[in-house]
C-alpha cells in the first residue's frame, strides 16, 4: 500500500509538471496561477503545495526534468579523469542541440525558459537558479578547457574563462534564433559547424 501511495504522488506530480509546462508556455509564467496549473492537472491548489513549496520551485522542477541529465553531461566536462576533455565538451553541447530539435519536451520547456519568463520578486528563485546552471557549466567547461591544455589537445591563447563563457554564449545564442524561427536554419548540422569551427579557433586538436 505504502509503494502504491508513493506511486500514486510521484504520477501526480508528473502531471502537475506536464501541466505547468503548457500552462506557461501558453499564458507565460508570471500570468499563470497555481490555481490555473491544478485546475489543468486535475487536482486541488492544495496537492499542488503538497509538492511545491511556490510557482519558483515548481517552475524550476519543471526545468530539472529536463535540462538536469543535458547539464550532467556538461558539468562532466571538468572531471580530471577525463582524457579527452574537448570531445566531452563538445558532445555535451551537440547533446543540447538534438534535444532541442528532437524532443518536444525539452524543446517546451527551453520556450518557456527563453521566452515565458517575466523575472520579478516572485520569481526571484528562477533567476537564482538560472545563473547558477549558467556558473556551474561555464566553471566545468573552463576546468574541461585547462585540462586539455595541459594534455596538450588545446593551443590558444585565450583564457580559458573567456573561451568557456564563448562557448557557452555561442551555443545559447543558436539555440535562442533557432526557436525564434526553426526553420531559417538547421540546428544540429549548423550547430555542428558552429562549435566545431569555434574549438579549431581555440587551437583543438583532432576537432
């Protein structure tokens, strides 16, 4: 009965979620009530409190879901054991690509992200929690970058801070036009060629 229980939550709060996506994506986030979320979802304004302490917290549950295994993947890029620090980073961020063009969750959630957020004291936690994904990648990808120098599979003479926030910055910008109009280019080749051009110019090796 117990397992039944947590079972029965864990569903719950999955539409809670799949429901605060199309809500925001539909109305924006600040316009968007917790009453209108439960009202989708099919449950009371209490069982979404019964989860979520406030909208921050279930719009930033709403981003784990799907940016937490695309981040893993980036934050890895600082690991010391990693012999190729360069291919990690540069998979990381492919990875990021194909899950915007051929994940319609994922692709939901980053419109929110990018174009359904009115930061404001009620949101103040989105904010927080959105400098610091950005922190964390750009801190891995720079130890990813000063690593491979010091394997010697990177020549340049950029910091490795500035080639990190470029790369970043780079990735963000693709995918940011690309939402505004998916079909002006391809993501994933453009992409590619974007992030690949931009390693050769920070002196990659084998890229």
């Amino acid at each position: 009965m117990a397992r039944r229980t947590k079972e029965d939550a864990q569903r719950t709060r999955d539409r809670i979620l799949d429901m605060a996506e199309r809500e925001f994506l539909r109305r924006g986030v600040s316009r968007t009530s917790l009453e209108q979320i439960a009202g989708a979802a099919g449950v009371t304004r209490g069982a979404v409190y019964w989860h979520f302490r406030n909208k921050a917290d279930l719009f930033n549950a709403m981003m784990n879901r799907v940016t937490l295994p695309l981040e893993a993947e980036i934050l890895r890029s600082g690991e010391r054991t990693l012999d190729d620090p360069v291919a990690q980073i540069r998979g990381s961020y492919l990875a990021a690509l194909r899950a915007t063009v051929g994940d319609p969750q994922a692709r939901r959630v980053f419109e929110v992200a990018l174009f359904k957020v009115e930061h404001g004291n009620a949101l103040r936690g989105v904010r927080e929690r959105r400098l610091t994904g950005l922190r964390n990648r750009v801190a891995n990808v720079e130890r990813g970058l000063r690593r491979a120098a010091r394997l010697g599979r990177l020549h340049s003479t950029l910091p490795a801070r500035a080639a990190a926030m470029g790369m970043e910055s780079l990735v963000d910008g693709l995918i940011t036009n690309w939402m505004l109009d998916p079909q002006a280019f391809d993501l994933v080749r453009a992409g590619e060629q974007a992030i690949d051009a931009y390693l050769r110019g920070l002196g990659a090796v084998d890229t």
